[in-house]
C-alpha cells in the first residue's frame, strides 16, 4: 500500500504544483491589468473616481485611525454571530427533516416560503419588532445562512445510499448507530456546501444591513462616505468587503476538502 | 473437502424458504414478484441462483437478510423465524457498498465495532480477514484508491468479520472483468473451503453458477418461482480441470437448458 499510496500523492502533488501554478499566474496578472486598468482611466480623467494611489492612502489613513480594523471587527462579529447560530440551527433540523417524515412535513413548507422572501425584506420587521441595535442584524445574518444551510443539510441525508444504509443494517446497525456512523458522515459533503452558501448569503446580508441601520462596520462606513461624497473610502470598503468575503469562502473550502478526501472526485 | 452437506436429521436445515411470497403494489396493479417459494439449504452448502432477470432472485435474498418483508410464507433460519437483520446473515451487495469514509480496515471492523469489541480484539480479527482475501497491503487505503475486485474483496472481508453463519451474495462479481472473476471464483471458495459457511450466491453467469455450488437453484419469472434444483456432484477444491471436464460441460448444459429454455421443457 504505501507504494501505492506514495505514488498516487507524488502524482498528485506533481499535477497541483503544475495546475495550481498557472493559474495563480493568471490572477496575478488579471490582478496587475485591473489595477492598471483603473490607474489608466482615472488618470486620463476619463471617471470621476479615485485611483487606486488615493484608495491606497485613504486605506493606510483608515487603518492608522484604527477606524477600518473597528468597522471590520463589528461587521464581522455580526456576521459570524449570525452564521454560526444559523449553521448551529440548521444542521439538527436539516437531520430531523430528513430523517423523519413527519417532521419534513410539519417544516418543509416554512422553509419554502421564508427561502423565496429575501432576507433584506425581513429587516424593517425586524427593526419595528427588535430595535436598532445589534439584535435585527444578528437575526437576519442568522435566518440567511439558515435557510440555504437547512436545505443542504436535508438534501444530504434524503440522498443518503440505500445500499450503505443495507450494509450498516446487516451488520448490526441500530438506528443510533446508523445515524451518526453513516447518514452523518455521508451527509457531510452536502452540509459543508450548504455552510459555504450559508456564509456568503450571511456576507452579503450583513453589509445591506449595515447599510440600513448601524452605528459602525463597513456597510455603514459607506453609506457615511456617501453622505460626504467620500469616494475614496467608498472604494477601502468594498475591496475589504470583497477581500474578507473571499478569505472566508477559501477558509470554508479548505475545511471542506480536508473533511471529504474520502470522496472520488471528478478532478 | 465435503461432497454433501453437513446436515443432521435432528439439526434441520440451516436456512429454509417456506412458501415465501412478494406481492408489489395494490391491487390490480400489484405484481407477483416471488410465488410461493420452498427451498431448504443446509449447513455448510453452497447454493447458487441463477433465472432470468426479474424473476425475484434479489427479492428472495433480501428477504432472507431481512431487508424486505414477505407478503405470504416466511424463512427460517436455524428453526426461528427470519424478523429483521441479524448478525448471522452477512450480505454482500453487487455495488460492494463499502463506506467510503472508512479505509478498508475501518470498514471490516464496521460490524464488531457494533458488538462493542475491544480495540486490539477487533484489530486482530480484521486483519485475520483482510489477509484472508489478500489486502493486506490496503488495509489503510480508502476505498477510492481500490480497484473493482479489490472492492469486493473487502466486502467479502468485512461480512466475514461478523462471523456470520450464513453469507447472502447478490451477483458480487456482476461487475468484474472475466479474468478477476475467476480468479474472485477461486479466492471465495479457497476462503469458503477454509472457513465453512453457508453460501446462497446470485449469479447471471451459468458457468459461475455451476462451478461454485453444490446446487444450482434455476428460477422462472412472471411470476417469479423455483423451477428446477440441479445437484453438481463434483468435488471440492474445484480446479481449472474441472472446469473444462466433460462432467462439467454437462451439468453446465443442464442449467443452460433449464434458464434458456424455461418454456419448451418440463412443466
Ligand atoms: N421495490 C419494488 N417495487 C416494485 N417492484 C419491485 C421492487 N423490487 C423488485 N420489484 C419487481 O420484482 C421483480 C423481481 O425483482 P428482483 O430484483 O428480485 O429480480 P432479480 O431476479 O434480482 O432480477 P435481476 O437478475 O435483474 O437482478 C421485478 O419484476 C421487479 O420489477
Ligand atoms: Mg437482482
């Protein structure tokens, strides 16, 4: 075995290096056009916006003032409040929807009807019934990432393999052990797809939210600069959020590959 | 090295089809999938099923691993009626149902970590089986990195572990190439030979079907019954000789006729 085993993960790691390389490659220099892109046009006066040298010192200025890392840690208090208290919900009901019959169609239709209303559209309802403290954010990151994690989660115990479900059974298997020795491992691949979705709607969620009602965080930070036609701080916050958003999402990712390298994979 | 089975007057058989009946669906539209079927395999037999397709081979095996209920009739096993699973009946399945989450040890310990055996215990015996079938130089892969025959081999191996009396096969080696099924043929029955149980084994292939068993069990369908039970009086071990015997070739045109040619003889 560990022949076999060492050579698959020599082949492996000789196609990550080659494959991953190029690619990185590319971004870099998507990367450099972009920002060149934009220098270009601001410079020429072609947009009245700010060039990416303004931004850059607006950030360092931001940064400095310790205003950005203040925005950044309340927009990300919030969103993993939400989300961890969403995915903490989630992932016990998807299990009971999928498990047990009567319970998926006692829930199911709430689910439906709460996934079709857009989370922004609960906020004023929240804001009238909850205040304008941190409460209706919370609430609203949470019901996000609820909803897209409790679809997943029951996605992936409904589509569990019979013949797996058999072969436990045979060989013993009562329902406890058949719950968290096979429907939870085999369900874990969907779960972490619906933890993935749930956080970007929880990303996207919190800086609308902000952008309605808050005292601090990056959503607010812009809606602040708007009222001063601040376009260079306009600019630090949407590149912090795209950059966070992104870290998040990899974070997930890498968490996801770690936990289903059992799985055959196309690629 | 037996020619008949182990069977006492007084002990019964080891597994007996009594009247067992499957309807599917309601009504007039209900389908008669196994009519009134009565088969008695002793202790220690190898029994082999062969008819055309549809005609309740599965159904009969489910039934007897406790996986299906009966319509009419019920099976016996050492005298008690068949309720449920049981850990004296090992199944193995065409689509070898391994987890994918557990490495081939992980998933021949599967059943005696149900029954709550110690660690070391438990490893000892599953590497017993694992070197029975020849893995164990895998018994840390996952199943992904394992070939089809391989697969089935730890199949074979994890239902071994559990110490059944009885092993149910559904076509195990439907999928495997002519070459790694005849060498599985070989390994199954070197295992049975050293580690005697009894084996009702599905099969399509009629050669497969003649050379393994004791008896060949030929069923009808529409509706799905027994028709014909031809004894193979050839002794074990089973050698690539006999497989080209003249005493072979008849017994395999037996079966032939009484498969391919349910209409024009008998009955
Ligand atoms: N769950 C089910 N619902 C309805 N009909 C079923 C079900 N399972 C089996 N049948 C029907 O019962 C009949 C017997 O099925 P079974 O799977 O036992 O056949 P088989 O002999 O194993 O066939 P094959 O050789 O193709 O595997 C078939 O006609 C099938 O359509
Ligand atoms: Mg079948």
């Amino acid at each position: 075995m560990s022949t076999l085993t060492t050579k698959d993960e020599d082949i492996a790691a000789k196609r990550l290096s080659s494959a991953n390389l190029a690619p990185i490659a590319l971004n870099l220099i998507a990367f450099t056009l972009a920002i060149g892109f934009w220098w270009g046009i601001t410079a020429a006066k072609l947009v009245v916006l700010p060039g990416p040298a303004e931004v850059f010192q607006r950030a360092i200025e931001l940064i400095a003032s310790g205003q950005l890392p203040l925005d950044i840690a309340s927009s990300l208090r919030r969103v993993l409040t939400g989300f961890l208290l969403g995915v903490a919900a989630a992932i016990p009901v998807g299990f009971l929807m999928g498990w047990y019959g009567p319970v998926r169609a006692l829930i199911e239709p709430y689910i439906q009807f709460f996934r079709m209303v857009p989370p922004l559209a609960i906020i004023p309802l929240a804001i009238v019934t909850m205040g304008i403290d941190e409460a209706p954010k919370v609430f609203v990151i949470f019901l996000a990432s609820f909803l897209s994690c409790v679809v997943a989660t029951y996605q992936g115990v409904i589509s569990v393999d019979r013949t797996l479900i058999s072969a436990a059974r045979v060989l013993g298997a009562n329902d406890g052990v058949l719950f968290h020795r096979v429907i939870i491992p085999a369900s874990i691949p969907f779960i972490l797809v619906g933890v993935r979705i749930g956080l970007g709607s929880a990303w996207a969620t919190v800086v609308a939210a902000e952008l309605i009602a808050a005292q601090s965080g990056l959503g607010f930070r812009m809606q602040q600069a708007q009222l001063y036609y601040d376009l260079p701080t306009i600019f630090v916050s949407l590149v912090t959020i795209g950059i966070l958003g992104l870290l998040m999402d990899r974070i997930v990712q890498a968490t996801e590959r770690r936990l289903t390298r059992w799985q055959e994979r196309a690629r | 090295m037996i020619e008949k089975p182990v069977q006492d007057a007084d002990s019964g058989p080891k597994i007996s089809f009594q009247n067992v009946t499957r309807r599917f669906g309601e009504g007039e539209a209900s389908f008669l999938a196994l009519d009134r079927l009565n088969l008695d395999v002793g202790d220690g037999e190898f029994v082999t099923v062969v008819g055309p397709s549809g005609c309740g081979k599965s159904t009969a095996m489910n039934i007897a691993a406790g996986l299906t209920d009966v319509s009419d009739g019920r099976v016996l096993v050492d005298g008690k009626p068949v309720d449920g699973p049981g850990p004296e009946r090992g199944v193995i399945f065409q689509q070898y149902a391994l987890f994918p989450w557990l490495t081939v040890r992980q998933n021949v310990e599967f059943g005696l970590r149900i029954k709550r055996m110690p660690a070391a215990e438990r490893r000892r015996i599953a590497d017993h089986f694992i070197s029975l079938v020849g893995l164990k130089d895998f018994a840390d892969a996952l199943p992904k990195t394992l070939s089809g025959g391989m697969k089935q081999r730890c199949a074979i191996a994890r239902a071994y572990a559990v110490n059944p009396t009885i092993l149910l096969m559904d076509e195990p080696f439907g999928a495997l190439d002519a070459l790694t099924r005849v060498n599985m043929q070989d390994q199954l029955l070197d295992t049975w030979n050293r580690e005697r149980r009894t084996v009702i084994f599905i099969t399509h292939d009629v050669d497969e079907a003649v050379y393994l068993a004791n008896r060949v069990i030929v069923m009808a369908a529409r509706p799905g019954r027994l028709h014909k039970i031809i004894p193979v009086n050839l002794p074990y071990p089973r050698t690539e000789e006999m497989r080209l015997s003249p005493e072979f070739a008849e017994i395999r045109n037996q079966v032939w006729h009484a498969v391919y040619h349910q209409n024009t003889r008998t009955n």
